[in-house]
C-alpha cells in the first residue's frame, strides 16, 4: 500500500477520470471547507498512476457569493473531459465560514475540455424532470452506455430531505442532458452509477435516512430500475463502483461509525449479486470529516483510490489523499 496527501488543503470530494492513454484527471473542490465559502471546480492530472499531480484548468469557476462544488465527471466518447458542476448561492469571501446549506442550489453547467483539461467552456443545457424536483445536483462518474450514449445520476434536492435519484441521458455526446429513468423515487441522494460489460447498469445510491448504500439495477439503459437490496451499513456512504481488468466489481466508500472513520472497499465476482467483506483501506481519526473515495485501474493492475479528509494523524489539514494499492 503506497499513501499520499496528492493535493494539499482541499476538502475535494475527488472525482476521476482515467483516459485511455493512462493520463488520471480528478475534479475536485478547492478550497479546506465543506462548502462553507466560495470556491471553484478544478481539474487536476497525474500522467503517473496517481503518484504525482498537478493543476490542469478550472473546470467551473465560481461566481461572487457563490461556489461550484457539486460534480459528476467523465470522459465522452470523443475523449472530451466533461463535468457536471452545481453549487450553492450565499457564500462568504474564502476564510470567511458559512453554513454549507444555506442558499439556493445553483443550476449546473455543462462543462467541456479538450484531453489535456486545461481549456474549459460552459453553458447550461440541462433539462428539469417535467414531473419532479425544481432543483438537482449531479454526482458520480458521467458513464458511456451500451446503446452509444452518455448516462449520469443527479439527485433531487428539495430541503430539509433529498427526496429522489434520477437518471440523465445525453444523446449529443454529453453536451445535452435530459432525464430518462428514475433510479429511487424516494429516500435517496448521492448516487454512483457503473456500466458492466453486458451494457447492465448498477448504481451505488446512498440513502438518505440512516446512510446506507442500497444497489439498484437496470437493463434497458436506465430506463427503469430495481433494488437489489443494501450493501453497506448505517453510515458507510458515499459509494464509487468501478469495474477492475478481471471483470471484478469494485465497491469503493467511506465508514463514519463509532470507533472507525475509515475509507474501505468491498469485492464482487459475479456482477454485483453477492459481495466479500470489508476491506479498511485507511483508518482515519474519529475527528474528521472525510471519505468519498473513487476508484480507476492502472494498466499494470494497480488501484488508485483517492479520496478526502479534513486531517490525518500526521497532517493537520484538509487534503486529497491518494491509495496506490493491490487486490488479491
């Protein structure tokens, strides 16, 4: 196991991408705060398995009194790096706290770049569900599916509860977004979906009353979905699923519990129907806020998760901490 503090004082929430000649890009928030001043999505690379990185562009920069910090984030079919980034109104300068949900919920944008991820553009070409929510938040990895488009979850967010996860299609290779299916009606927020070799869908949706993580399925490209019961226990949220090389499934998450604040992962071998145990990749302490991890493949089998803490035992500031590490 190889551990690194990869971007140094950002809460992140990290996203990646990994694109087909192995270049890592993750989006992430900028700023040592869950949310609670202003701030942008950046997009940051590694052109060496995780171990090293540095700033690429910015893929959403912020407005005044607002920030950009909600992503899902992906690669089209074109090789275009695209992000979907909402965000919140009523922030304070940097340094100066506000509560993380007071506010409205910005729009999202559409943000696009070239492979590199330096030059970014944005517009704002997403519909609203003609029956639901006013108001959606992206997350999760923007997916290829098996019917040639791109597939993305957003969640439904109408306070005090997130009350839905929907699914969002877009035709135009990722420059058009409209909904398709609903993932979960009700009790859902942070949704992360995965396409498997058979062109089934699988999505990691964290509940929204105890936080567990509950695995849905869909066979017709995210039209409709069913529950397949949870994986995860009472405060073991967010998830990322990544399929590995093998056709392994990799469940990667955060554990916030009594006695462990941890990031950890689960295994498949058969798609997602039944999953090996616990793996705690890093134990963090009870203080932190922390988890959200994300997982891709290197070509020579390593796994590069990264995710993100408010602090570890030796370093006292919020950072996005990469794993380099082996499965068995």
């Amino acid at each position: 196991m190889e551990r690194y503090v990869a971007i140094d004082n950002v809460c992140a929430w990290p996203n990646l991408s990994r694109a087909d000649d192995g270049k890592i890009f993750a989006a992430i928030f900028n700023q040592p705060t869950h949310g609670g001043w202003e701030g942008d999505v950046e997009c940051w690379r590694s052109d060496d398995d995780g171990k090293f990185w540095k700033l690429a562009g910015v893929a959403a920069e912020h407005e005044s009194t607002t920030n950009r910090m909600n992503v899902a984030a992906g690669l089209a079919r074109d090789g275009s790096l695209v992000v979907l980034a909402s965000g919140w109104t009523k922030r304070n300068v940097v340094g100066d706290y506000s509560s993380p949900h007071d506010g409205q919920v910005l729009p999202m944008w559409v943000c696009r770049s070239d492979a590199d991820g330096a030059n970014w553009t944005h517009d704002e070409s997403i519909a609203l569900p003609t029956d639901g929510p006013e108001t959606i938040i992206p997350f999760g990895d923007v997916i290829q599916l098996g019917d040639g488009n791109l597939g993305v979850s957003v969640y439904g967010w109408a306070p005090p509860n997130q009350v839905c996860s929907l699914f969002y299609v877009s035709t135009d290779d990722g420059r058009n977004w409209a909904q398709r299916g609903i993932i979960a009606a009700t009790d859902s927020n942070e949704t992360a979906p995965v396409t498997l070799p058979d062109s089934t869908l699988l999505a990691a949706v964290r509940t929204n009353g105890d936080g567990h993580i509950e695995l849905y399925r869909s066979q017709d490209h995210g039209a409709t979905w069913e529950n397949r019961g949870p994986f995860s226990l009472p405060g073991q949220h967010p998830g990322h699923l990544t399929v590995l090389s093998d056709g392994r499934l990799l469940l990667s998450f955060g554990i916030r519990n009594r006695g462990l604040h941890a990031v950890a992962v689960r295994e498949s071998d058969d798609g997602g129907t039944s999953w090996k145990g616990t793996q705690v990749l890093v134990d963090l302490p009870q203080t932190t806020d922390l988890g959200y991890p994300a997982s891709v493949q290197a070509d020579d089998g390593t796994i590069i998760t990264a995710y993100y803490t408010s602090g570890a035992d030796a370093h006292q500031r919020y950072h996005m901490g990469v794993l380099r590490w082996s499965i068995g």
